[in-house]
C-alpha cells in the first residue's frame, strides 16, 4: 500500500490543457473515486497515476517517491480497464495469472496466488473456462483477479462497470468495496456514476473542465456543495434549482416571501434556491418551511415513493410523494420544503451561499 501526492499535476495537449494543475493527497489504503462529466480530466488524471500518459508539469509522488519519469512497470500499480482487456484465447486461470509469467517467483508460489486470488473473488469452479463461458461480471472480477496476484501498491479502476447492466453493476459495486475492505489497499476508481461515487468512496473528488472542484466523503458533499454543479452533480434525483430574490427583507421564491431568511448584508440579490426532491414533500406540510405549487407534467410511481414532475412558474422541479401518491398529469398540487432544507447559491457566480 501506498500514498499518492498529486502536485500541480497538468496535462497539455497540444493548446488544450485537459488537467489544469491540480492538488490531492490519497492517502494509504483510501478508496477515492474521481466523478465527473465526460472531458473533465479524471480517466487522464488516473492515466497520468498509471504511467499510461506523460505528465506535462507538476509532480506526482507513491509511497514518497517522485515517480514522475518511470515506466508503468517500475510504480507496482495494478490498473483494471473499462474493457476488462482480457485474452480470450486464455483460461481463467492463465488470465489471472498473466502478470506473473515474467516474475521470478516459484511455480508453486504462483499457484498459490492465483488460487488465492480465485478465492477471494468467487472464481474457484471457473479457472479452467475461457472468457466466453463467463458472464460480463464473471469477467470483470477475472480482470480484478489480474491485478490483484501481483500485490499492487495501488489499483486503479477506469470506469469499470460502465459495460454491465443495472442489476449486475450494483451487485459489482459492493464486490469491489467488500474487497477493498478486505485488502485495504490505496484504490483510485474513475466514474461519471455519481451513485457508484457515492456508495463506493471513502471520499469523493468531483472534477469539471480539468480542475478539482470540490474534495470531500460522499456525506459532506451531499449536505455542503460548494456551488451548483456539485450540488447538482451529487445525489439522485439532481437538486431543484429555482429562482429568487435575496435580500434584507427575506428570500422570496415564487409567490412566497420567508422573513429573515437568506444571507444577511446584502442587498437585493438574484439566487438560485436549491431543493433535494426528497426534501420537498407532497401531501403533508414537512414542517411547512416553504409551500409550492405546480402543475404536474410526470410522475414515476417507484414502489416506495413516487417522483412528481412539476412545472412552477415555467421552472421544472422534482418533488416526491409516498409511493401510494399518483397525482394525475395536468393537476395542481403543493409541495413543501422542511426548514433547513433550503440551499442558497448566488444567480451568477453559481457559488454556495449558506443554508435556510
């Protein structure tokens, strides 16, 4: 296991800057995962950890050792791809165990990991198949079993299962983290799933434009975005976003006005007013912080809860009702945001004002 230091790492192609010289500090046996749109600079940002690109400025440290010139090979990594990039003229056996061929170690020691690596992953019965006897899952954990046999400071994850369905790719998700668990080796994994983010992170970094927005656990991102992409980037459904005025008198939103809330000293202000769906509730007050009303253009019934779609002075906003609660397409009905619930972010900087 090992710390990875990241220091003003760039990465210029050409004119085109895709990591912009960024900061961070993982440290040993963490799991991080970078989230973030496709272009912002994270699989390049894993890349540049691999070895598979060459960093343009800055400096990148493992285990306390600039490794910035080395080969892939010389970091003692272990990277699994999108891909699974295993051979398919191979068993399961001779793909778990390929990155030990050209290793100095007993025939016997060798057995012995991948054996153990099988174990560990579920792959016992299948070491004798080939890769087109395996399911998408089966073969996803053979890629992990590869990296896992040459006992890696470090395993980096490229978005790997974003080839699996939705079922599978849950139950891959807590795989990958019961294993981390078990290992507790240093783990970067690289997503666009803020759900894989969320589930899988001891922390989470969300990146935009090549840059390193905001750092953080999954819980203190959720309850303290600092500014609206992450707001809206983090948590299913996104945040609501709706348009209001701040100012001495209040925050007013719609046709409602809320005396001595907002932030205080300014004057009048143009803000958004970001609402989580779960926070505002159908068919009970919620505490009553903030009614609104709206004509309902969707709903989806999930059993649980039902999400409603609402249009509210031509602003689209998503709220929740219990799962019994179908509100027909075209009706009026109010919704209502608990105190607390409420998050501020100025019109034009996008930035996080504070909580109401």
């Amino acid at each position: 296991m090992a710390r990875i230091e990241l220091e003003g790492l760039t990465k210029n192609y050409g004119r085109v800057t895709a990591v912009k010289g960024i900061d961070l500090d993982i440290e040993d046996g963490e799991f991080v995962v970078f989230v973030g749109p496709s272009g912002c600079g994270k699989s390049t940002t894993l890349r540049m950890i691999a070895g598979l690109e060459d960093i343009s400025a800055g400096v990148l440290r493992i285990g306390g050792e600039v490794v910035n010139q080395r080969e892939p090979k010389q970091r003692n990594i272990a990277m699994v791809f999108q891909n699974y990039a295993i051979y398919p003229h191979m068993t399961v056996r001779q793909n778990i165990g390929f990155g030990l061929y050209t290793a100095k170690l007993p025939k016997v020691e060798k057995e012995a990991r991948i054996r153990e690596a099988a174990a560990t992953l579920g792959l016992e019965d299948l070491l004798d198949r080939r890769p087109a006897a395996l399911s998408g899952g089966q073969r996803q954990r053979v890629a992990i079993g590869r990296a896992m046999v040459r006992n890696p400071v470090a395993f980096l994850f490229d978005e790997p299962l974003s080839n699996l369905d939705a079922q599978l790719r849950s139950a891959m998700r807590i795989e990958i983290k019961r294993l981390h668990q078990r290992l507790t080796t240093t783990t970067v994994y690289v997503t666009h799933d803020q759900v894989e983010a969320m589930t899988m992170a001891d922390r989470i970094v969300v990146m935009r434009d090549g840059r390193i927005l905001q750092v953080g656990t999954p819980v203190e991102l959720y309850e303290n975005p600092v500014d609206v992409f992450t707001a809206r980037f983090i948590g299913s459904p996104a945040m609501n976003l709706i348009p209001g005025m701040a100012g001495e008198g209040g925050l007013r939103v719609g046709e409602t006005t809320l005396e001595g809330v907002g932030p205080h000293g300014l004057p009048n202000a143009d803000v958004l007013v970001g609402i989580r769906p779960h926070d505002l509730v159908i068919n009970g007050n919620n505490g009553g912080r903030l009614s609104l009303s709206g004509v309902v253009t969707a709903a989806e019934p999930l059993g649980a809860e039902t999400l409603v779609h609402l249009d509210i002075a031509g602003t689209d906003v998503i709220a929740t009702a219990p799962g019994k609660v179908v509100p027909a397409v075209n009706s009026t009905v109010t919704a209502h945001a608990a105190p607390g619930s409420l998050y501020l972010f100025d019109a034009k900087t996008e930035k996080a004002l504070g909580r109401a």
